[in-house]
C-alpha cells in the first residue's frame, strides 16, 4: 500500500506509515512525475509474475533480484489541486482519477466490477487469487478507519498476527522453529497460536536476523503461552499473515501457516480477524 503525492512535477511516494519509497522504486516516481497535476494518491505496489499475478516474496525481493513486472496499481483520488474530495463518492472520484492518470506501463487505473460481484468472487476462486475488495459506489474516504462500506473479501482464511517471540528449532532445522503469534485485545496482547509451516531457509534467516534486534527478556502477552520448546521473547512489532482452518475453543488457530510479513501495518492494529 502506497500513497503519492505529485507536486510541480515532483512526486513523493511513502507508505502508511510515512516510509519514504522514492528511492526504492524509482521508475514508479518517474511515471507518476508525469501526471500534470496537484494530487494525493492511494494506491498498491505490486510485482506481478508472467501469468499477470501478484506475488508478495517477489516483491519483497525487487530491489535485489528484479524479477517480474513492478507496478502501482491507483484506486483512489484524496486530493486535487488543493482541493480535498475524500467526502465525494468514490463513483465520482474514480471517474476523475481515470481521466488524470497517464498512460503508463508502470502506474495503472485499478478498475472495478459493478454488480456482478459473485461470479467476479468465483473467478478469482478458481484463479487462486487471495481475494478482493468490495466498496460502495457512493462510500467516502475514510483514512485509517474501519467500515462496512469496504470489506475485504477472503478466498481463503487469513489473519493478521503480531510476533511476540520465537521457539528454538528441532532437529536440522535453522534459526527458528516456529513464531510465537498474537493479536491485540484493547492494550492487552493476547497469544493465538504457533506458527511453523511456510518458512523456507531464506525465511528463517531473514526472520531470525529481524528477531534478534527485538530481543526482551519478559513475555509481552498478557498471559505467557507455554511453549513445547525453549522461547526467545521480543518486542511485538513486526507483523506477519498466516492461513489457517479455523479457530478452537481456546482461541487458538488452527493449523496456521505463514505466509508473509506486513510491512504496511503497525502492530497495534492488529486484532482478531474471523
């Protein structure tokens, strides 16, 4: 998730959290500096792979490897020469956003489906797509705010987790066992499972190297889970995504599986999902 703000001619690109991007992905700045207005963008950074599909590890790996395509996908206009519009329609701001954007290889309009959302749904069923977002033709924008007029729709069961500490690996296994997850309950951290599978060799180094810098000596849950091997605790603010198929009595998930970190999200806005 990007937001761009374009300026004469001049165009500053960050995250959600205000990370300066511009040097990470010049040739997006280069496109969006050619938009001849006044704006602020929202939008997402995605890689996509030869068959036209995003892949969240080649992206986290562009800098380094280059692999696939690099583009950011535009799905919404907050500001126009000087003027704010997050109160108009998101019908109407869409409209307007197509009619600035260039035509670019790199900076693309993010489309929409009206009114046939269910077989759109089954589509990217069938296509292995993760999921998609489905907004009211007249909602607003909202910065930082949850609402039932955006929902994200899941093809799969997937929840947010922050990483409250790491368990000592068994066997020929390196650098980590398994991530010790947890969601935010008010000001409380609140443990919701293990998380092992889905950690290749690359992963586990990186994920162990990031770990190490957050190293504390107490749990920063509320209540510490037991753990069935040694436990490193660390400061909870690294941010990850699992799958999993459901939840126990306990609270607990059930067969979680990681899928990637979420560099865009601040941990205390994790909360539990489904």
């Amino acid at each position: 998730r990007a937001l761009a703000e374009i300026r004469d001619g001049n165009a500053e690109l960050y995250s959600r959290k205000g990370i300066f991007l511009n040097q990470k992905y010049p040739a997006i700045v280069r496109e969006l500096e050619k938009i001849i207005f006044t704006v602020l963008l929202d939008g997402e950074i995605v890689v996509v792979d030869q068959h036209g599909h995003a892949d969240f590890q080649m992206l986290q790996g562009y800098q380094k490897m280059k692999r696939g395509r690099l583009l950011y996908y535009v799905f919404d206009l907050l500001h126009i020469n000087g003027r704010n519009i997050m109160e108009w329609p998101l019908e109407k701001r869409k409209a307007l956003l197509k009619k600035i954007l260039p035509d670019s290889p790199v900076v693309k309009f993010s489309g929409h489906v009206f009114e046939e959302g269910i077989a759109f749904f089954k589509t990217i069923q069938e296509r292995q797509i993760e999921g998609v977002m489905g907004k009211h033709a007249q909602s607003p924008y909202r910065p930082g705010e949850r609402s039932r007029l955006w929902l994200k729709v899941k093809t799969q069961m997937t929840q947010e987790a922050v990483i409250g500490g790491f368990t000592e690996p068994r066997g020929t296994r390196k650098n980590l066992g398994a991530l010790v997850l947890g969601v935010y309950e008010g000001e409380n951290l609140i443990f919701i499972g293990h998380a092992g599978g889905g950690l290749n060799t690359r992963m586990l180094g990186e994920l162990r190297r990031r770990l190490d810098a957050l190293v504390r000596k107490t749990s920063p849950f509320r209540i510490e889970p037991k753990t069935n091997m040694p436990v490193t605790w660390v400061k909870p603010s690294l941010v990850c995504e699992v799958v999993y198929h459901g939840w126990t009595s306990e609270g607990l998930m059930r067969q979680p599986v990681f899928l990637r970190l979420r560099e865009d999200k601040d941990a205390r806005d994790v909360t539990k999902e489904g």
